[in-house]
C-alpha cells in the first residue's frame, strides 16, 4: 500500500472532531486550514500530510504513532472473514464493498466485525452446552465459568450457608449499637455516625426511582427509598456497615474461593453483606432460641425481630453453627414465571442448576392464594422425603405505575426434622404414600408417568406415537422399554 493510501484517515480526523464538539470550521481555524479542505480530508479526497499531522498532534494532544496507524487493511481482513462463514453463502458481497464501508464507515464496519464475534462465542457455546446436556451426568458441571451467578450459589452450598465470622461480626456490631429492642434503626444510623461520619436520609420515590440504597461517596451519605418498609431500611444500612465497616473481610471471605471473575467476586461480597445485615438484625443467639421457642413460627419470628417473612426464612437456611444447629432448611424463591431468583440449601436437597422447580412443587401453587402459608409433603424420586411451606411475599414497588413485585418462597426440610415445625402439626408425616411426586426439575426427573411433564427426561429418547395421546405432551406407554441415551 502506497504511502498516499496510508494517509487517507479521514475517519480518524471525524471521528477526533465529533469527540472534542467541534464543527469542520472550528477545527479547520485550529489547524491552519480551510473548512472546506478538512471537509475532503474526513471524506478520504484528501490525505493528511505530515505537515498536518503535526499540527493535529500539537492541538489536540494524540499519539501520532497510533493515529497513523492504518486500521483499514486489518479492518477489511476482518470483514473478510466475516463474510467467508457459510451463514452468507448466498452473499453478494466483493472486496470492493469491504473497502468502501472500510473507507466510508469504519466505525459500522468494526461494528460487523464485533457483532459476528459475539455471534460466533454464543453459538460456540451453544453447541458446548448441548453436548453437555445430552450427558446428565455433565449438566451439573456445564460451563460453570460462564455464569457467575450460579458459582455464587455454589459458593454458598459449599459453605452450607453458615459463615462464623460474619456472625460473630454481627454480634460485636450489636455490643456497640447498644440498641434497645425496636430501636435498630436510630441504633444503627447513629453507628454510621460514629464510626464512618456517614449521614442517613430518606430520599422520595421520584428521586431515588426503581433504586432502594444508594452510598455517595463525597457527600458521606446514604440515601434510602421511602418505599422501603422499616424491616427494609435496616436491612440496607447493615448492608452498608458490611460494605464500609468489614470490607476487609468480606474481600478475604470472597477471595479465598475458586470464583472465577470479578463479576463473581463482586456478587459474592454483595451476598456475604446481605448475609450480615440478616444477622444484624435477627442475633444467632437470640434468633435461634425464639425460633425453638416458637417452633419456627415464621410469622411470629417476623413480629419480634421486625423483619419480614423472606427475612426469616432466609436466616433461618443460616443456623449451622456448631453445638447450636437449627433445623437444616432449604429456600426457593420463584416469580410467577417459574424462575428462580434465589435458592439456598444447608440440608441434602440438591436445586437444578439450570431450569426451574418441579411444577408440582407447592411454590407455584401459592400464587394462587397469596399470603397464605401453604404445606406440601413431598418425595423424591431417590426417595427422600421432605416437609415444606410455601408463602406468596411482595417488594415494594413504586407507586401505582410500578407496582409491587410479587414472589412466592418455598422452605422446607427434610421430614425426618419436621415435627420441629408448627406447620407439621396435624400432618402424619409416616405416610409415605400421601407425599407428592417430585423431582429437582423436568430435564433431570426420571418420573415417566407424569402429567405435568415440560420437557422429556434427558436420558431416555424421547418416542412419539401419532395414535397415542397421554395427559403430558410425552406420553411413555406403560410397559414399553425406553432407550437411554
């Protein structure tokens, strides 16, 4: 390529010009040149001299090296191999078309370049995928890497939910809030005082929008939503003390895991936080002894230490501390779409890492009859039976164009705990033939006779029969051999 071809970078000297807001005439008084001349310059009738060169690098402070650099030829191989993919097979496309949009449009051309990557990484992982989940043994180790959000949730398995030093954290918070029961709020913002010159302040909804907690940094102020209720504001200030008073730990806590990414990381430190301010405001001793006292009465739990009912069951999956173990649960939360949201387990019950819940779970049917506590006794296809309840709960929204968000919590445990409950009373937890089939999800369960059935199982091949018509959409014809996979 000539030396002339080589300065044709009008794009760059547009591209210059649109960062710094200038008009072709403001820059062209800058350079010593008329409008009209930059105006064939940005259009490639023109190449920049060095002479020129010099002058934009005295005026606008750039890297001469870098902004000389010929970007079309590589851009234009680029398109090249975007354009060899069988995907435009029928394409019209010529060498000519490359260097126009090369010359013309780089920034659409680079654009091109960059989407078919994240087309190609997407399909490639796809295919990865599919492999995998043709293998059932494979699903549960499926690109781990690729969704942070289900590492943290293993993070959280591994550890069953129970970390000493955030309680015992919390614990010495509350010896120096020496707040009186009810009073955690003024307890804790006076904390932020003291120790961090941190100010709190209600801000309106129209201020604050869809956000519940922001920390300003320069102000040294925290700003709440007025849409939270009280249990929510003290919550997201003992989330804050996490952040500012123990970050140390909580970075130590996150980092000594095989957590893949920052990304990672970062959702890990936000979980150890939440797990704090849950501690913070239902203490291990004091919450673990009401609960016992109470046989686990979610509601009554809720009155006395001022939190919701999530917040309840949430620490309740939590009390694995040695010597003074609570009853091991599990917790689902699901929207009315049947995702999952968040999921912890310090029992034996393993969650589907990718998919929903069984539909035949009583978390879905509490949707049917929000606030009202649902039980459910259950079994496993391996034959573990499990005791649990389920309750709709609401978030706040934003008034009356963003309404309240609605989800419904499933906590349970296995039954041999479940005389432990209030919620077991009446129920002859012995009989094994009143339990529900279920199974951790659709894709995973090996159940063949069930109606509810979303998906066939992934190891048995899936056989149609035109002159069959089960209740599920794959019907397996009773006494029929399947084939595994």
């Amino acid at each position: 390529m000539g030396a002339d071809k080589k300065a044709m970078l009008g794009h760059k000297v547009r591209r210059l010009r649109r960062d710094h807001n200038l008009t072709q005439a403001q820059m062209a008084e800058q350079l010593g040149i008329s409008a009209s001349y930059l105006n064939l310059i940005e259009h490639n009738q023109r190449p920049v001299t060095v002479q020129l060169l010099l002058k934009l690098g005295q005026a606008f402070e750039i890297d001469l090296q870098a902004f000389a650099e010929d970007e079309e030829s590589r851009l234009i191989a680029g398109l090249r191999e975007v354009f060899a993919d069988p995907l435009f097979a029928g394409s019209d496309v010529k060498n000519s078309d490359f260097r126009e949009l090369a010359a013309v449009a780089p920034t659409l051309g680079q654009a091109v370049v960059t989407l078919y990557q994240a087309y190609r990484e997407s399909r490639e992982d796809i295919e990865a995928l599919a492999g995998r989940v043709a293998d059932r043994d494979k699903l549960q180790v499926v690109q781990a890497a690729a969704f942070p959000v289900e590492e943290v949730r293993d993070f959280f398995h591994a550890q069953g939910n129970h970390f000493p030093e955030l309680e015992s954290a919390a614990e010495e918070l509350w010896r120096d809030l020496k707040a009186e029961s009810g009073d955690l709020y003024r307890g804790l913002t006076d904390f932020l005082s003291r120790a961090h010159g941190v100010r709190v302040k209600l801000m309106p909804m129209d201020v604050m929008g869809t956000g519940l907690r922001r920390f300003d940094r320069h102000s040294r102020r925290i700003l709440l939503s007025e849409m939270l209720p009280p249990s929510g504001r003290n919550f997201q200030l003992a989330c804050q003390i996490a952040l500012l008073h123990h970050r140390d730990l909580l970075d130590r806590l996150a980092a000594g895991t095989s957590l893949s990414g920052d990304e990672a990381r970062r959702l890990t430190r936000i979980g150890l936080s939440n797990y704090f301010a849950g501690a913070v405001l239902m203490p291990y001793d004091r919450f673990i002894e009401a609960a016992r006292s109470v046989r686990y009465d979610i509601e009554i739990l809720g009155h006395r230490f001022d939190a919701s009912f999530e917040q309840v069951c949430h620490r309740l999956t939590t009390l694995q501390r040695p010597g003074a173990k609570g009853v091991p649960f599990f917790l689902i939360r699901v929207d009315n779409a049947g995702n999952v949201s968040k999921r912890f387990s310090a029992g034996s019950l393993n969650f589907a890492r990718f998919g929903g819940a069984c539909p035949r779970w009583n978390v879905h049917d509490a949707f049917r009859s929000p606030g009202q506590i649902m039980t459910q006794l259950a079994r496993m296809p391996d034959g573990t039976t499990y005791f649990s309840i389920a309750r709709t709960v609401d978030k706040s929204g934003g008034g009356w164009r963003s309404p309240p968000q609605q989800f419904a919590i499933g906590l349970g445990c296995d039954v041999a705990h479940a005389g432990q409950l209030v919620y077991a009373e009446g129920v002859d937890l012995d009989n094994v033939g009143a339990a529900t089939p279920i199974g951790v999800n659709c894709r995973l369960c090996p159940r063949l006779d069930c109606s509810q059935r979303a998906f066939p199982p992934l190891n048995h091949r899936l056989i149609i029969d035109e002159n069959q018509r089960g209740l599920s959409t794959y019907f397996f014809m009773p006494g029929r051999q399947q084939t595994e996979l």
